[in-house]
C-alpha cells in the first residue's frame, strides 16, 4: 500500500499521521490550497517521500506501485479533490 497524504495546518496532523495504517511507502505532499501544511512539517519513521505538488505525488505513486498495489489518497478532502481533478481533466 502506497500512502499519498496532506493536510491544512489548523488541524491535528500529527494525530492523524499516527492514526494511518502502515504504508510499504508515504508521500507526503500539499493541498492546493493556501492554508496547507507545509509537507517537510511532517515527521513520519519509514519509507516516504516528500513531493510537494499532489499532482507530481500522485505521479510518483503511480510509478512506484506494482500491479495489485493500493494507492491510498488521504488527510484533506482539497488533497482528495485535487486528485479527483487530475482524473476529471
């Protein structure tokens, strides 16, 4: 299972990190959106990947899964309507 996570920086991203299920790999990434987290804020012990554009996250994720792997988009629902966007387009 790949991860691609981000959130705004009002909420409890620390709690929400530790609540995800363990990833074989996160990317920690950044809501199209002005209140974001900056991504590098967020501490996680294992195998991830920084990439700042959820576009660019997903692409990566993408690249990176093998056939049969989950790619999980989760944190904000403006990461998961980002991503929903590059689908639409």
């Amino acid at each position: 299972m790949i991860i691609i996570f981000g959130v705004l920086a009002d909420k409890d991203y620390k709690k929400m990190i530790k609540s995800l299920p363990k990833p074989d790999f996160l990317i920690l990434t950044k809501p199209e959106i002005e209140r974001a987290l900056d991504p590098v804020e967020l501490a996680y012990d294992g195998p991830c990947a920084i990439i700042e554009n959820s576009f660019e996250a997903l692409r990566y994720a993408k690249n990176l899964a093998k056939p049969g792997d989950l790619i999980f988009i989760t944190g904000s629902c403006y990461l998961v309507g980002n991503i929903k966007e590059l689908y639409e387009k």
